[in-house]
C-alpha cells in the first residue's frame, strides 16, 4: 500500500491506511464495545484522498471501503460520512435551451445531504463554491454541446456526479421545436 500525501486543509494526517479488526467468520467489522465475543482479525485498507473518489474505478473505491459494523457492536465513530446528492439536473439528462430564448442555458443546481462547503467541477474545471446547500446558477449553452459531467464535492469528502448531454441546437432543430417545421411549404 503507497503511502500518500495529507488531504487539502485536513486537521490530522495519516498515512492512508486504517487499521480495524473484522470478525473471522463474518467479515464484520468490530468495535471496542461488542456484546458478543468474536474471533477477531487485524485488516487494513489503503484509504485515497477523499477529493480523488470520483475520478477512481469503481472496483478501487469498493476495495477501500470499510466493512459493516457487525450488529452486536457499538458505533465506533468510522461511517460519519456525508451523503451528497445534486439536485437540478438529472442523471443522464438532456439539456438544450428553449426556443427563441436570450437567456441561454441557466440552471441552479444545489447539494444536498452536507452542511460543508461544496466545491463544483464541471469536466474537471472548478466552477463554483457554495456553502453547504446553497444554490448556484450557471449558464451550461457555453461548454458546448455533447457529454459532460458535473461534480459536487464536499469538504467533508462526500461527493456526488451527474452526467448529462447538451443538445446540440442547429437552427432546423430549432425550428421543429418551435412547432415552425414546415411552414409555408
């Protein structure tokens, strides 16, 4: 296991690896307060930057997790992690601007599920920060027209993506959608 670097602004820095004990049997893994007796094992995992979690595999971010804490056992503090979802574009949405608008392609998009403050990528590009849920608005007729992929990510290290598609609007385009196609013909 590498070691790594500290986190950006993190108070306590560790080497990236943590340290627990897991139930033999079960894989569980186990606290200092567990009511039944269980036949203990030492695991460790290689914990990544929390800001780097949207850019690895998902079979890495699956490695590095830690397991369930077996039911007999009390909370150990370790899943105090926040939940972020991004609310105002959908999942695998399409984006195109209404007909005949000036405004462009704005949108407020917000995080949801943090009460720390969020930075916004968009491709990568950091775009925006907002506290906690806070909205932003952004004009996406810029970035042009195909995939895309937006990210919200927390100071906590909770984060979240969207991936969504800008139509790509040509003036015949327009004209199906403003009901003009064949007109005069």
């Amino acid at each position: 296991m590498p070691p790594t670097f500290p986190e950006r602004d993190a108070r306590l820095w560790n080497a990236g690896r943590e340290r627990f004990l897991t139930d033999a049997e079960t894989g569980q893994r186990l606290s200092a307060e567990c009511t039944r007796a269980h036949r203990s094992v030492v695991r460790e995992i290689a914990r990544w930057p929390a800001l780097l979690s949207p850019w690895l595999p998902a079979g890495t971010r699956r490695a590095t997790r830690l397991p369930p804490l077996a039911p007999d056992c009390a909370p150990d503090g370790r899943e105090a992690v926040d939940t972020l979802r991004i609310e105002g574009i959908a999942d695998r949405a399409t984006l195109a601007s209404p007909p005949g608008s000036t405004r462009g392609l704005r949108l407020q998009v917000r995080a949801l599920g943090s009460a720390a403050p969020v930075q916004w990528l968009l491709d990568g590009r950091a775009i925006a920060r907002t506290e906690s849920a806070r909205a932003f608005e952004h004009d996406y007729a810029g970035i042009g027209h195909g995939e895309h992929v937006l990210t919200a990510l927390a100071d906590s290290g909770a984060w979240a993506q969207v991936r969504f598609r800008v139509a790509d609007m040509d003036g015949a385009a327009r004209q199906v959608l403003a009901g003009d196609a064949g007109a005069g013909d």
